[in-house]
C-alpha cells in the first residue's frame, strides 16, 4: 500500500492533473449518454436532425405565441382610444373584456394549487409506468369538479377547444408539444384541494392509476398561482354567430 | 519541447470537457423529453407542432390587419365600431357565450358508457378541429365535464338521458374520418363499453347553444 502510494507521489503533477481531467471525462461521456436515455433507448443518429427540427419549430412556436400576446395587448390599446360614442364603445370595450376573459385570452392569478405529474421512478417497458395524456385530462377534469375556474398544462392554458393527446409517448396539448415533467396549475376557491382530494373519482384516480403503477403525483398549494393566457387561435372556419339568437350590440 | 506537448495534451482534454459539460447542460435543459421519443414519434410531433406554427401565422396575420385597421381609421380619426363589433362577434362565439351554427356532425350514442369515455370522445373532436360542442343542450366549454359511472351522467349539473346526443361544428368530414378510423376513439369504446353504439352523422347544419356556465373568475384576478 505505502509502495503504491510512493509510486504515486512520484509522479509529474501534470499526470495526476490529466488522470483527474480524463476521469471526469469519461464520466461525462456516460451521462450524455445516459442522458440518451429513456423512457425507451433508441439509436441517436436517425433523431438528432429530428430533435434539432422539433427544437427549432417550437422555438417558432414560443415567438409566434409571443407575437399573438403582443398584437393583443396593442388591439386592446386601440379599442380603448376608440373615437365613437362613448358609451357604445365603452359598452363594447366591457364586453370585449368580458369575452376575453371568459375565453381564456387573459392571464389570470389567485389562489391555487401546482401539479406535477412524473413518470414512475423506474419506468418499465410497459406503457403503464409512463404519464399519459389521459392521466393529464383526468386531473384537470377533477380540478375542475372540484370548482377550479382556470387551469393550464405546462405552459398552455386549457381553454373550451383544448385537446391532450398521446403521440406514442410524447403527449400534445393545443397541439403544443409537453416537455415532461407535466405541471398542472388551477385557480380556485380557497377549499380547493380538499374539495378535490375527498372527492370519490379523485381518490379512485390515485388508488388505480398513480399508486399501482408508481407515478409520481406532488403539489404546492399557494396564494398565488398564474394561470397563462391561451396564445392560440380563436378564429373559426366553420361556425358563426347564430343569427337566430339575439343580435350582438 | 516536453513541457509544451504536456501543456497542449492538457488544454486539448480542457476543450473536450468544456465542450461536453456544454452539450450535457444544453441537452438536459432543452429537451428533456424530446430526446427520449423514437424517430416515428419525433415526426409526428415535428408534424402536429408544424400545423400548429401554420394555424399561429394565419392568427399572426389576422391580428396585424386588425391593428392596421384599427390604427389606420384612428388617424383618420374615423371610428372602428363595425371592427370592434366583428372581434367581439368572433370572441364572443368562441368563448362559448353565443350560440353557433355551421356544418358539423351528430353523434348519437346508445348504451353503457362512463364519463371517461364521453370525455374520451370529446377530446378526440377538439382534436379533430371542433369549434363548437354541446352534449344535449349543454354547451361544452373550459370547465364542463361529462362525470358519472355508467347509467348516471351528468354534465353542468344535468342528468344525461340513456340514448343522447353529442353536437359538434368543424369540417363534418374531417370530425366523422377521426372518430370513426379503424383503431379510432369509436372504434376503442366499443371495445371497452360492450353493447355500446355510437353512430356519427355528418350535417350541413349544427346548432349550438351558449353556455350557461359562469364563466367569469371569481377567485383569479385577470392581468389585463
């Protein structure tokens, strides 16, 4: 052992200096690929050009939906500088205001809770141990049983025309791709989670889905959660305004 | 000559391990679930998020020429109510405060059937580009849910009878090819609920009421 440890001292110091610089080396080697790694381990070199393409679309995506808040705070300036009758256009502002906030267009903030759903520690290969989109759509629907009044996923609010879809294991909301871990936020009334969590289907929810198969369900309750804007689309194609019901204004 | 030929050995493994703490911070930070989904997979992601990018331009676009309306009768000091009144047309339909109509389908569905499976069924028609929905009478909006076991729906507080209707407006062709594809929601359900039927019909003409939901927040304060 003193042999050993002689031999050692007696090295150059710029050896030791490149031992200790190659340890860490390799070790960074195997964690990138780690990194790699699952839910499932495929081969990278098909899908770093695909990676490379999905980053640089969402990150169109992120100034686009950035571009649509911008446009509508500046539209909601100019309505307000509006030059007609002042009680119409007041009357109209009000109810544009309304509607925006009904729909979801305006970012809102109040008491609530965090979600954060993860996959199992350990996930197998079985689909099970893996959050799904379906998981997603049972915990909001839950918030809002329990009387939750806002509610987002990741950074897409849910809005009347939200869908959370499973595309193999990667999971869409507004068409928008999920980065895992998945962050369910409601705003509510102060009683929120106990409403949510001494309710039957909530409680059946946890029992057959999160416990069996060891998903990982943690929340925050807080005074203040936001609740993002929907910077989506609101413009129809198909449907217009009944013009049998009562006209507008 | 020794001592230089040490330094480069060194700065070169300073490099690499500069370059892979890098790589290794960039990855974990940017995609943390990207990498882990298989080349088909990524494609239909690229796909979903590039039709989603298209449908945030032509909402881009549609935006700047109301600014550039609104901005244009406002130096010539005219007023824009015709415009306000449109946008507000628009908002307020979407919101599912006024009633629609437009092309669509009707979905009648017969036997056992949980809640689950209605909400199932409805997000595979937000999915499909639905506008509008409404199960009944009911307006489907954020915060409606079809709850209850088999034998006992109810949606916004109404109890849903055993043979109902679900109403949708979007492209009845796109709507009706979703649902009912070999392997599609239909086709699952069915599976699931024995002795379930669920008939789609493709209409010119869909009629869809306003919600009667509140949908003004009562505990959240909007940042306007």
């Amino acid at each position: 052992m003193t042999a050993v440890l002689a031999r050692i001292r007696a090295l150059p110091s710029w050896q030791v200096t490149l031992t200790g610089a190659l340890f860490v080396l390799g070790f960074l080697i195997a964690a990138q690929l780690a990194a790699e790694g699952p839910r499932i381990r495929y081969t990278s070199q098909e899908r770093a050009p695909l990676i490379e393409t999905a980053l640089g679309l969402q990150e169109q995506q992120d100034a686009l939906q950035t571009r649509i808040l911008e446009l509508r705070a500046q539209i909601v300036e100019l309505e307000g500088e509006e030059p007609g009758s002042e009680a119409l256009v007041r009357q109209i502002n009000a109810a544009l205001e309304h509607a925006r906030i009904a729909g979801g267009l305006v970012q809102l903030t109040g008491p609530g809770i965090i979600f954060r759903l993860e996959d199992a520690d350990n996930p197998g290969p079985e689909r099970d141990s893996l959050v799904t989109a379906r998981d997603i759509r049972t915990l909001v629907q839950e918030l809002w049983l329990a009387g939750a009044e806002a509610a987002s996923i990741n950074s897409e609010r849910v809005t009347t025309g939200t869908a959370v879809l499973d595309i193999g294991n990667a999971i869409l909301a507004n068409s928008a791709y999920l980065a895992p871990p998945y962050e369910v936020r409601a705003i509510g009334p102060d009683d929120l989670y106990e409403r949510l969590t001494t309710s039957a289907s909530f409680i059946e929810f946890v029992r057959s889905r999160i416990e069996p198969y060891g998903l990982r369900l943690s929340f925050s309750e807080l005074d203040a959660v936001t609740v993002p804007a929907y910077a989506g689309t609101i413009r129809s194609r198909y449907g217009r305004p009944d013009p049998s019901a009562e006209p507008v204004r | 000559m020794i001592r230089s030929r040490r330094r480069w050995a060194i700065t070169l493994v300073a490099a690499i391990l500069g370059v892979l703490v890098v790589a290794q911070l960039r990855s974990q930070a940017a995609n943390p679930g990207l990498s882990n989904l298989s080349a088909q997979e990524l494609t239909l992601v690229i796909a979903n998020v590039n039709t989603r990018n298209e449908s945030l331009r032509a909402e881009v676009a549609d935006l700047e020429r109301t600014v550039a309306s609104l901005t244009d009768a406002h130096d010539r000091g005219e007023s824009a109510l015709d415009e306000l009144r449109s946008d507000l047309a628009a908002l307020e339909a979407w919101a599912g405060l006024t009633p629609v109509v437009g092309p669509g389908v009707s979905i009648r569905v017969t036997g056992e059937i949980g809640g689950e499976g209605v909400e199932d069924l409805l997000n595979e028609l937000r999915n499909a580009g639905a506008e509008a929905v409404a199960v009944e009478a009911v307006r489907v909006v954020a915060g409606s849910v079809v709850y209850g076991l088999p034998g006992g729906l109810s949606v916004e507080n109404t109890a849903l009878p055993d043979g109902f209707e679900i109403r949708a407006i979007g492209s009845s062709q796109i709507l009706t090819g979703t649902l009912t594809r070999a392997g599609g929601v239909i086709a699952q359900l069915g599976a699931t609920y024995e002795g379930l039927t669920i008939s789609v019909t493709p209409l010119d003409v869909v009629s869809i009421p306003a919600t009667e939901r509140n949908l003004v927040p009562g505990h959240g304060t909007p940042s306007l």
